[in-house]
C-alpha cells in the first residue's frame, strides 16, 4: 500500500480536498471544527472499486504547525500539491515542497483548488503563474489538475488520475526490519494503548516483538488495525495502528518509534546532507539543528566538515541529544532552532546498495554490500541483516546463496561472514606469503598465525578464524600450530641434519639413552648453523626428536622402546614401573618420565602401580 499526502498554504482547500476525495473529514479535533483551519496531521482512506487503496495524511498548512506536518511527511510517496486557484503560490507551498524534497515524495500532482471562484481566462493564467514558481522544484513537470469541492468539477478526474499513478508506484520494501514512526497515540476503553503511524519498511504481524523507542523497551503486537479493519499483519506504506499491551499511553508520544529489534539507536549518526540554497548562510562547521527523523523532531548538532561545497551533496556527523533508531537510507530533515528556518536534509548512511550488481534483487544487493563494506571484518548474519536493512532471517537466506556461489566466506566461532571478493584476495596473499617462505626456510614446517598476521597485517584473532577454514576448505595445510602450504614437505639443510645428528646421538653401547635437552639447546646455539633452532621444532614436530621430560630421544628410540613395552604388556599382563626398566634395560631415572609420557600420550593407562595397554583395556 501507499500514502498520499497534501501540502500547501493554509486555507488552499486541502482538507476539503481529502473530504471530497474520501468522504472522510480529516479535521478531527473540536478545535479544528470549530476554527475551521487544520492544526493537527488527518488522516484518511482513500479506496476504489476495484480493490485499490491508499492512506491519506493530510496536513497543517499555517507556518506555525509545520512541527505537525513534518511529523506525517516522511511517509508520504504521492503528494496533492493544493494551490487555490484564487491565490496562487504562497510561502507554505513553497515551504512544504522545500522540506518533501528532502523524504520519500516519488510522484506529485498538483491540484488547483477553489475551481469555482475563478473565470477561465483567470485560471489559464493561474495555471501558466504556478507553472512558473514551480519551475526547479519536485513538482516541475507534475500534472495539474483544477477541481472544485464545492461544484465537485475535476474530482472524478483527480480521482482517476491518482489511482493511475497509485498502481504504477514501486512497492515498498516489505522485507526489511519494520520502521514505524509513532504519530498518535492514544488509550482505547479495554484495550490499552494503541499507537499509529505510517510503516516506512518492513511488515509487522501480531505476536511481534519490536522495540520500542522513546522510552527504549521490548514491545508485542498485540492486535492491528488497517483504517478501522483488524488485521493479522501490515505491510510497508501502510497506516497502521498497533495496539501495545503493557504500555501506559502517558508515558508515549508523537515521535516514538516502533522498529524491528535488529535496527540500532545511535546518537551519532554518518549522514549525506543536502543544504536548502537558501540556507547555505546559516550552516556553520557546527550547527544546533532540530532533526526531524520519522515522526519525531530531536535537538542535535550537525557537524560538517570545513571547506565543503554546499552546493554539492556532502558527508557529514549528525549528533543527536538522545540516540534515535533508524535504517540506513532513512530521509531526514533538518530545521534550525530559532527561527525554524529550514535547513536541508539528506539520508543516513551508509548510503546502501550503490554499487552493486544490477541483475541482482534489491535485498540481495544490499547483503553483498554490506559484506563488501566490512572488508575483512566478519559480520555476523545479525550485523549483516542491520547493515543491509533486511530481516535477520532473509539475511541468512541470501548469505546462504552467496556462500554458494562463493561471493561469501564464512568463518566460525561464532559463525560470521566475510565478502568472498576480500577472501579470495586475503587467500592469494597467505598463500603467496607460505610460498615464499617456504622457499626462503625449508627446514620450517610453516608460519605460524602470529607471524601471518604481523606480515599480513591483520588482528590475529579474524586471521585465526580464516586460516581453519581455509585448512577446512584443504586450500592450505595446518599442523602443529603451523600453517603451509598443501604441498610443503619440510626440509633440512644438510648442516642441519649433520648437526642434529650429533646433538642427539645414539650410543653404541646404550642405544636407548636419551641425550639431556639443555645440552642439546646449549650445543645448537653454539654451533651457529642457520635456522638450527627452527629445524629442532621442525624435528620435534615431526616427530623426528621427541622430548620426554627434560631428555631428547630419537624417533627411532622412542619406536623401539614402545615396542619392548608392548611386548612386555602383551607377555605378562599390566606391568610395574620396575618390569617396565628392566625391559627397556633403562634406569629408574629414564623409566620414570618414559613411562608417564607413555600414559601421556594415550600409549598406556595407569591403574595403581600397573600400566596396561590403552587399546588392551578398551577391548577387554
Ligand atoms: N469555493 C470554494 N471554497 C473552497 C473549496 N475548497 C475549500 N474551500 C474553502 O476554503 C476554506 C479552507 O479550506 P480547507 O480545506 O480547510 O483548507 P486547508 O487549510 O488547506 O485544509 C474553507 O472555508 C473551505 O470551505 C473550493 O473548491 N471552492
Ligand atoms: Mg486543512
């Protein structure tokens, strides 16, 4: 569904047009009857025959209650420009066409009202004078239709006209999370508190949670409400009333905000700003400001940079005294604080799918965005869904196909998501990385992660994440906390292997006594051999050395000591630390760390004084 929206000078006819068009006066308050001008925002439901609707927000158009009609502007997408006939273009028409061109305003047409109190000749000319004024503004090539409500002359065609452009307007993004700016509330006699408003994005249903904004608590939907009609769900476009149990209508008013939970309430804001060209002398690098954000007017600060060009469209802070919800892409409007002059107004960024694809949809476009926008920060399905504003769950969706066709990455721990353009780059960088210094120093069995994310440069914790599911994916090898590429095989220098093969040498005579490791390490710092220290990791690694308490024995050893143990076990049952020594024919000093380091890795189980076999005892 959509809203219509008039704007224009007080008295130009603009409630008597929404009467004459709806059958609804829009006037609703005693007081409005009674002066006969509007104060407040009306409302009302515009329907045809064949089944197509649309809400009206009719709007103040004395300059005193533009507080009032910037509250109902946000939602409007087709507008009335009412210009009576009889006056012409007055400051509030150019007022309200100056602050709708800054929100939501697609299509436009302009009414000349008071048909009846003007000759044709008059109203030729009217027609050529607003033609004129309106040169340069949103409604430059509107079409213009002159009605009466008093004759009723031109409303059938008017009628005609808006449901032509009605049908023909874009839907509204019914899958983003759910944006509905408060602008009545009020206590309904058994049923609590009900608010309305228009619902810019999003579909809201009963049983939602959704949260409320200002004051910021978790709300459910009660029941809803489409001009008078209960309703199970509401989509974007929509005038909507949402009855909210549990909520006191006096803590709530215009300017509250109901929001999918996913949205975040900031009081910093990144925006692009465009300056009315008449307010150029009013803007400072910092500006008090009154924000006209959905239905709610805020006081804050804008902060531009120095220097800028305001006649360009630029990037800026918003600073606001309390932290307002909104969605990326949401229009705003900026007014001064005293006088109310207008300022500008622009969108909150970031600026949302610009460069994306154009066979994709919508959504899809604005979940790749978002991953690309985060580079090589994992973004969760949740950020991802705030940041494109979509729903968490149409995140997810996308995320899913976007994984699949490999535009997506993802990480686990906790489960995130990386652009799969930034992956396949950081990829192609580790793996040259690995390549090179597997070719500069062999003997290593890899980098490790905090050597990776130094050279990279990124924090070694994302870089951790990326680096297993890379292993994951097989496109690199992880081992011992190392990382290589799949076919590294690592290799010693020949002095490497001469050193280490006298460092750790078998004795003739005792060839299963271990050599002590601090002389091991003293002796390889003595020798100077290049990278000597990383070849005894990699020995130690691979297995190649092993280190049973403060020994080294040989792999080799190591094997054939095992297989005495076994043996012995196998022969005689669980075996005593003294069977064990005399087996291997080691001493006590040796059998002891041998023995636990056995029990350590998963060789044998202790039970008392016996060890047994590990696998022994899991079959018995
Ligand atoms: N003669 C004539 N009077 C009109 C017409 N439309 C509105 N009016 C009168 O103009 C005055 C202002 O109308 P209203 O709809 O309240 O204007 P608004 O302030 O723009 O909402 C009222 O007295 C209406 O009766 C019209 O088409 N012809
Ligand atoms: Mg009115």
């Amino acid at each position: 569904m959509h809203v219509v929206g008039t704007a224009g000078h007080v008295d130009h006819g603009k409630s008597s047009l929404v009467r004459a068009l709806t059958g609804t006066d829009p006037d609703r308050w005693i007081e409005e009857k009674l002066r006969g001008m509007t104060l407040d925002l009306g409302f009302a439901h515009l329907r045809y025959d064949d089944g197509v609707e649309a809400g009206i927000v009719d709007v103040p158009g004395h300059e005193r209650f533009v507080h009032n009609m910037l509250a109902g502007a946000a939602g409007m997408e087709l507008l009335l420009l009412v210009v009576a006939a009889n006056e012409g273009v007055r400051p509030q028409t150019v007022e309200h066409l100056a602050i709708l061109s800054y929100l939501n305003v697609r299509r436009t047409i302009v009414v000349l009202t008071k048909r009846d109190l003007v000759e044709a000749q008059a109203l030729a000319e009217a027609e050529a004078e607003v033609r004129a004024a309106l040169h340069g503004t949103l409604a430059q090539d509107a079409a213009m239709y002159a009605v009466s409500t008093q004759t009723g002359e031109g409303i059938a065609e008017l009628r005609a006209a808006i449901h032509e452009l009605l049908v023909a307007l874009p839907s509204r993004a019914l899958d983003a999370p759910a944006f509905l700016p408060v602008d009545r509330v009020f206590a309904l006699a058994g049923h609590g508190t009900i608010v309305t408003g228009t619902l810019m994005q999003g579909t809201v249903r009963v049983g939602d949670t959704l949260r409320l904004d200002v004051p910021a608590r978790s709300v459910r939907v009660r029941s809803l409400q489409v001009f008078g009609s209960a309703r199970e769900s509401a989509g974007a476009g929509t005038r909507v009333a949402v009855n909210l149990p549990g909520v006191d209508a006096a803590e709530l008013q215009r300017g509250a905000l109901l929001a999918d939970p996913a949205l975040a309430a900031n009081a910093s804001l990144q925006i692009r700003f465009r300056a009315l060209p008449d307010a150029h002398g009013l803007l400072r690098r910092r500006t008090p400001v009154r924000a006209h954000l959905g239905a709610a007017e805020i006081f804050g600060t804008l902060v531009l940079e120095r220097g800028l060009d305001l006649r360009d469209e630029v990037d800026g802070v918003l600073h606001l005294r309390r932290a307002a919800t909104t969605y990326p892409g949401e229009a705003f409007v900026l007014r001064a604080l005293s006088p109310k002059a207008l300022l500008g107004g622009g969108t909150i960024g970031p600026a949302g799918a610009a460069d994306v694809a154009e066979d994709a949809a919508p959504d899809d476009a604005a979940v790749a965005h978002a991953l690309a926008e985060s580079a090589l920060s994992p973004a969760t399905p949740a950020e991802v869904a705030a940041r494109a504003n979509v729903r968490e769950e149409r995140a997810a969706e996308i995320l899913g196909g976007l994984l699949e066709s490999g535009a997506a990455r993802r990480l686990q721990k906790p489960v995130a998501y990386l652009d799969g353009t930034a992956a396949a780059a950081l990829s192609e960088r580790i793996a040259a990385i690995l390549a090179r210094r597997e070719a500069e120093a062999p003997w290593m069995l890899g980098a490790t992660s905090l050597a990776l994310s130094r050279e990279l440069p990124i924090d070694e914790q994302i870089l951790l994440r990326f680096l297993a599911s890379e292993a994951d994916d097989g496109r690199i090898a992880a081992r011992a906390g190392y990382y290589a590429t799949v076919a590294h095989h690592p290799q010693l220098s020949a002095e490497q292997r001469t050193l280490f093969e006298q460092l750790v040498p078998i004795d003739a005579a005792q060839p299963l006594t271990p050599t002590a490791l601090e002389s091991v390490v003293d002796e390889m710092r003595r020798a100077r051999v290049a990278g000597a220290a990383q070849a005894f990791d990699t020995l130690v690694a691979s297995g190649a050395l092993v280190k049973v308490g403060s020994d080294v024995y040989r792999g080799t050893q190591i094997g054939e000591i095992r297989a005495k143990l076994e043996a012995a076990i196998r022969r005689d049952g669980p075996i005593t630390m003294a069977r064990f020594r005399d087996a291997v024919g080691t001493t006590r000093k040796y059998a002891v760390p041998l023995m636990e380091w056995f029990d350590a890795t998963g060789v044998t189980i202790r039970d008392g004084d016996l060890r047994a076999l590990r696998k022994q005892h899991g079959q018995s």
